[in-house]
C-alpha cells in the first residue's frame, strides 16, 4: 500500500512540490518512506529544456 501527500507552493514562475510517501504493509505497518522536495522554473526559451529532453530520448 502506498500513502501519498503532495503539496505544490505556486508563484509566477516557479512551483514548488513536496512529496512525503510511506509504503506499508496490508494491514498498516510502514516498510518504508521517502520525502521529496522538488523546485520547478519557468525558463525563458523551450531551448533551455533541450538538453533534458535530450537525456529523456536516451532512456
């Protein structure tokens, strides 16, 4: 089982996204947990991202 709780922080050009995730057992019991802090940003040109999408093809 999977317990997830996201909360997303929004400005103009930036978001922000926390993640806390717990995985458990069927009857409760937690196995494991991670915790996720990611920042996003609006760049200027679609030309920034080309070295991610890149990377991505690549996969």
């Amino acid at each position: 089982m999977l317990q997830r709780r996201n909360i997303i922080q929004m400005a103009d050009d930036t978001w922000i996204q926390s993640e806390v995730n717990v995985k458990a057992l069927e009857d409760g019991t937690p196995v494991a947990s991670e915790v996720g802090w990611i920042v996003y940003t609006e760049q200027e040109t679609a030309d920034a991202c080309q070295p991610a999408i890149d990377f991505a093809v690549q996969l």
